[in-house]
C-alpha cells in the first residue's frame, strides 16, 4: 500500500508567506499606480488651466494699444501728434467706455491698486495682493466704403469682405494711420451700414470694435476677466482659473533707450507707464483636490507656479550697432 503525501506544516507557511509576499508588492504597486495617476490627472488639468489663462493675458497684452496702423501709445509727448486721438463722442463715460490715460497720456493697458480700479471690478472685490490689469485694443476690421471732403465716412458691413463688425456694437473705433477716434452709437451699429464724421480723415480708414478688459482675483481666489459689452455695460466676471495661491505682474520698463536697458519692477515702481516694453506674468495655482502625498496616508494639495512674460506690439527696443 503506497504511502500517501501532502505538504507539511512547514511547506504550507512558506508557500504562504511568499504567496503574502507577492500579493502585498501588487497591492502596493496598485496603490502606488493609482496615486501616481491621481496626482498627474491633478497636474494636468492645473496645467491645462493655467496655460489657457496666461496664454489669454499674454494675447491681450501683445495686442494692448493697437488700432491698425495706429496706436494709442503714439502720442508719446503733448507736442509730437503723429497721431491724433478724439474721444469727443463719448461723454462722461465709465473708466471701461473709453481710452485708458494717465497724466493726459493715452495708454495701452493699465494697472491698478485693487482700492482704485473702481468700476472694472463690476461689484466685485478683488484681493488687495494681486495688481487688477486693464487692456485695450481694437478687434477686427470692416474698410470704411468711401470718405467725403467733408469727412463723413460711410462704413458698411455687408460689403466687407475680411470681416464685419459686431451688428449692435454701441462703443467702437475708427482708425487711419493719423487718427484714432472713439464713437458711440445709441442704436447700435447696423448691418446696411453707418456714417460717422472722421474729421479731417481723406484716406482709408478701418472699424473695429474696442475690446476694453480687466483682469483680476476676486475674493474666491478665482481669476476673473470683466469686459465691455455689445450694449455698452460691463460684462463679468467670467473665470479663468480658480484655485490662485498667487499672482503677481512685473512690468519691464525701459530705463535706458539708447542701450534697451528693461528692468523690472512692480506697480508702485514703474515711472512712466508709456515706457513699459513688457510685462512678465507669475501664477501659482492649487489643485482643485487633494491627493495622497508620497509620505503616509496623508493627504494634501499640489501647488505649481506657471510663468510668461508678453512683449507690448509696438514696444519693443532695439539697440542701433
């Protein structure tokens, strides 16, 4: 009769403990695998987020000022008019209805103290760390149709062939070369096409709408943008970005022409706004959830600080060899 084998006691707890062995390094391999996708999903949507956000401060700071051929930083001096700017048709406008100035200066973009942005915040408070950052320049472009002696231009939407303007648009620009001019129309602009006085304007000249913005953190910790309407009222604030830890604007002024010298500087530094070449732009966001830190069963938040710097069209220095 054959003797019958099994395992014995001893066969059956190594068997056991390197089957526990196994089970506990797929466990901890899971574990790890699902953190690690947790915190990356997390990494990416901040990123994602924050791209989206600079990339639009950074577009509108590149195009702050510019009207065509013309710019609203052009008169650098009250004695150098190379071009003219008349705002006569909007009267007792709000800050966001018409051009931004300082000292009597048109500017191209702006930055407030969030006590002194005033009606850019549409109700809203804004944190008192955080610079609000106004921008202004003209979108699009529908070629006036003719130009009378006397200067009445007739602009007309339906045979415009590059792009019309905003059918209904109260606030808007007409623009040449020479001169940049501010209108409003109580109706709106219509889509058979509007006549409007450019003054001494005999050549060509493009309307556009005036994309007139402001940016900046409201008590949420949340990024927000406020903008001129269609109808002429402050729209916003619509968010970018939830979740800022930290925000902060330093803006490159050239302090030297004749070498490009830039230095940065914050809001309370900078001398003469019309010198500002550029701005350079540093937020730093928090994820929307928190995660399992590497450590123990903890858990925290990511934090990831995304930086740009935006070149002002038309600011730019060049040193002469």
């Amino acid at each position: 009769m054959k003797r019958m084998r099994g395992f014995t006691l001893i066969e059956l707890m190594v068997s056991l403990t390197i089957g526990m062995m196994v089970l506990g390094a797929v466990v901890a391999v899971y574990i790890n695998s699902k953190r690690t996708f947790t915190v990356v999903n997390q990494r990416i949507a901040m990123q994602q987020d924050a791209r989206i956000a600079l990339m639009q401060i950074a577009r509108d700071l590149r195009m702050a000022g510019s009207y065509g051929c013309a710019t609203l930083d052009a008169n650098n001096t009250a004695a150098s008019q190379a071009v003219t700017v008349d705002t006569s048709a909007v009267s007792a406008p709000e800050v966001y209805q018409t051009f931004i100035t300082s000292g009597g200066s048109y500017l191209p973009f702006m930055a407030y103290a969030s006590g002194t942005a005033g009606s850019w915040l549409n109700g809203q408070t804004a944190s008192s760390a955080v610079d609000v950052l106004a921008v202004q320049y003209g979108r699009g472009t529908a070629q006036a149709t003719a130009i009378a002696s006397g200067g009445q231009a007739t602009f007309s939407a339906n045979s415009n062939k590059q792009r019309t303007y905003t059918v209904g648009q109260k606030f808007w620009v007409a623009s040449t070369c020479q001169k940049i001019l501010l209108e409003k129309t109580d109706a709106g602009l219509a889509s058979a096409g509007v006549t409007v006085n450019v003054g001494s304007m005999t050549s060509g000249a493009d309307i556009m709408d005036l994309v007139s913005r402001a940016y900046f953190v409201n008590s949420s910790s949340a990024l927000v943008m406020t903008e001129l309407g269609q109808a002429g009222t402050l729209q916003g604030p619509n968010e970018l970005i939830g979740n800022i830890t930290k925000l902060q604007y330093e803006y490159g002024e050239v302090t030297d022409s004749v070498n490009c010298l830039v230095t940065y500087k914050d809001r309370s530094s900078v001398g003469n706004w019309r010198n500002v070449s550029s701005v350079r732009i540093s937020m730093t966001v928090r994820s929307q959830n928190q995660v399992p830190l590497a450590s123990g069963n903890s858990y925290g938040y990511l934090t990831q600080t995304y930086q740009t710097t935006a070149a002002i069209r038309g600011k730019q220095c060049y040193k002469s060899s």
